[in-house]
C-alpha cells in the first residue's frame, strides 16, 4: 500500500503485561507527538487492563489487546480469560497484526520489547517493513543486569531482530548515565542506528481528589508512590512503620497503593495508615504527576517514569529500588545517587524502618536534582517528536532507501 496522504499514522506497541510503566512512558510520548504536529494520529496497541482509566489527547486512541500476566516462574497465562495462554498470544498477535493492516502507519514504534511478547510483533514488523514503513525500536535507559539481558535476549532471538528489522533505536535517556544495550554483542549497524534522546519531560495538569485530600496537597507533603504497586508492599509497610515510630517525620504522608497491589493488603495499610494523623492513602490516581508535582519530596522505588518525572518537577527524593526480578531500578538509581540527583536507601536500609525514618527526616534537606548540571538531561520529548518528524517526511521510497544503506 503506497498511497501518499496528508495525515501521518503512527502506531505504539507496548505489550504491558503487567504495572503501569510502559503504557505511562507511550502515552506521554504519544501526547508529546501531537501536540508538536496537528497532522499526526497516533494509535497505541497495548495489553494494559487499566489503560481505559487513563485520558487521552484528541487524535490518540488505543486498542487494548488480551492482557496476560508474567508468573514468578517466568512463564505467563491470561490475565482473564481462562484459555491457554498460547490461544491468548495467537489472539492478540492476530488482533495486533490486523490493526496495523488496516490503520497502516508510516510509523511504528515498538516499546521495548523488539519482538514483542513472545515474539507476538514479527508478523507486524515482516508486514511494515514491506510497505516501507518506518521501524522504530524505544528502549529506556537501563535495562537490565548485562547478563541478564543477555541471556534474556539470546532466548528472545532480540539482538538479531535489531538488525533484521530497525530503522532506528532510540533510547530515551543518556549515554553518560548508561547504555541498555552494555554487554551484548550487538554490530555496529545497530550502533550507528541508536539515539540517545536525554528523559522524557512530563508535565501536570488538572488534578482530580477527593474533597477529604484537596487540604492535604495544598499544603507540603510526602509522596510515597510504589508505581503500579505490584511488588510495592515492602515500600509502604517500611514508610507506615516510620511514621508508626517515629513523631519527628517533618511532613506528612500521601501513599499512592497503586492499581496492582492485592486489595487485601490495600486495605491492612490504609487500615494503620487511619491510625495515623500525619499519613493518608489512596488507591490510584490517573494524573500522579499532577500529585508529584505539589508534593514537598517523593519517596519510590525508581522505576523509569518516576525517575523522568523526579527530573521534570525537581522533587527531592529518597529511592528504595527493588532488585527483583531485574536489577533495572537499582542500576539507574544507584548511578542517579552517584551523581547527586537524588538518594538511595541500600537493601538493608530498606528493610529497617529507623534507617527510612532518619533518611525521611533529611529528605527536605537534600539538594534538589536541579542542583546538578548534566547537559541534555531532560531533551527527550523534542528529540522524540524531531526523529519522529523526520520519518514522517521521508515518505516510504526514502525509507526503502535508508533501509539499503543498512543493508536491511
């Protein structure tokens, strides 16, 4: 299919088997797309169950694919369906292979994963790279451990794919910070297609709370947010049990659980938070940006986009980084603590509840990230709409020719 149009397609493949970061991370950069160009509409395929709660910008929508969850074995089942995961994969690889048939980006940006979920994008990317559309792989800054990654990805069959299929990578983060693709055997084709495009800069908006909260945030106070909330029990459990313990904490608490974490100790947490004069609790809010960017300081476990979005409102922040089931969180926070952005909690600080109430206690003392200066931190979101733009413009006989020079 080669007809010319005057609207730009771009579609975004995250496959979200679980939390909320890689359907966060495209959809700031889908608003980020359209914002910069009244002729682009972006299509985000994503295998989210609460990608319906969020807000979308006009000219970007979603299909949401059947959602499957990762085990603590490695293997993955339905997430509600109950039928075979491989019934589950064919489904959503059909369902993905098909939307892009008919929506026909020039566009594709594959998050993360290059081939995605079980290898479910092949299909699409054979389909696309035939009608020349403009093939994009976006990786976050860390990773993983680089064994780690390695054998993960020589399982994956993904380095090979970086050549078979991308017209470009971008990494939304910086070389001097670190490089996702360390320790893998990766040519230098692919090296010459990697772009470093600095964090992706997010911004807040209108702020939607309860009537009981709105007192609460117009005044300062601490967010402790453990992001999809998952694997954040230990996190909340240490902050509620500082507070328990200690009467010094200068400000009060707002814990966001967040969408993930099992209701049964949702509710045990808001339970002894009640308790409490200095502490609130809430499930999920949508717009956590607009949150972090009125609270007095952030307390996380480091995930990409807390990180990106610690950088963008300048908040000071104390990081408990998990080390399981990747090392991903304690490498990037390690390395931000090293360079002054903000302060780690070490694992054994992590679980001892007068080591969290002390660094609490400092944390309004700490220098804010803006203190440090490191050129093209947070250049991200206008790099991503400038690469995008240029595919955009090429048209797909120039992508054809990009390709050859690639030898792809």
């Amino acid at each position: 299919m080669t007809v010319r149009r005057h609207q730009k397609r771009v579609l975004i493949y995250s496959h979200d088997s679980f939390g909320l970061g890689h359907l966060r991370r495209c959809r700031a950069i889908a608003h980020s797309l359209v914002d910069a160009d009244p002729t682009v509409s972006i299509l985000i395929l994503s295998g989210s169950p609460i990608i319906g709660s969020f807000d979308f910008r006009s000219r970007v929508d979603f299909v949401r694919v059947p959602g499957v969850i990762k085990l603590r074995n490695g293997e993955y089942v339905s997430l509600n369906l109950h039928i075979d995961i491989d019934e589950t994969l064919a489904m959503r690889s059909s369902i993905i292979e098909h939307t892009a048939d008919i929506f026909d980006p020039d566009l594709l940006l594959v998050d993360k994963e290059p081939l995605g979920l079980r290898g479910e994008v092949r299909g699409t990317l054979d389909m696309l790279q035939r009608r020349g559309t403009a093939l994009v792989l976006g990786l976050r800054d860390v990773m993983d451990d680089p064994d780690a990654l390695e054998s993960e990805w020589e399982r994956k069959q993904a380095v090979p794919a970086l050549a078979e299929y991308y017209d470009e990578i971008w990494v939304y983060g910086l070389r001097e910070i670190c490089d996702p693709l360390a320790g893998l055997s990766v040519s230098k084709s692919v090296r010459e297609r990697m772009t470093y495009t600095g964090y992706l800069r997010r911004s807040a908006g209108e702020l939607y709370l309860p009537p009981e909260l709105l007192g609460i945030v117009e005044k300062d106070f601490l967010l402790v947010t453990p992001g999809g909330g998952g694997d954040g029990e230990a996190l909340i459990d240490l902050v509620l049990t500082a507070y328990e313990n200690d009467s010094d904490i200068p400000y009060p608490a707002l814990l966001v659980f967040g969408p993930f974490m099992l209701p049964e100790h949702r509710a045990v947490f808001a339970s002894r938070a009640a308790r409490l004069g200095n502490v609130w609790a809430i499930t999920f809010n949508a717009r956590l940006e607009s949150l972090m960017a009125r609270a007095a300081g952030v307390v996380a476990m480091g995930g990409y986009n807390t990180f990106c979005e610690i950088l963008s409102f300048d908040k000071r922040a104390l990081i408990v980084p998990r080390k399981a089931p990747r090392l991903e969180q304690f490498i990037r926070t390690k390395r931000a603590a090293e360079l002054g952005l903000l302060a780690m909690l070490s694992e054994a600080g992590g679980r001892d509840y007068r080591i969290m109430a002390a660094a609490l206690r400092r944390l309004p003392h700490q220098p804010p990230p803006s203190a440090v200066s490191i050129p093209g931190l947070l250049e991200g979101m206008p790099t991503v709409n400038r690469l995008a733009r240029t595919w955009l413009d090429k048209g797909r006989a120039d992508c054809f020719a990009a390709r050859r020079r690639f030898g792809t």
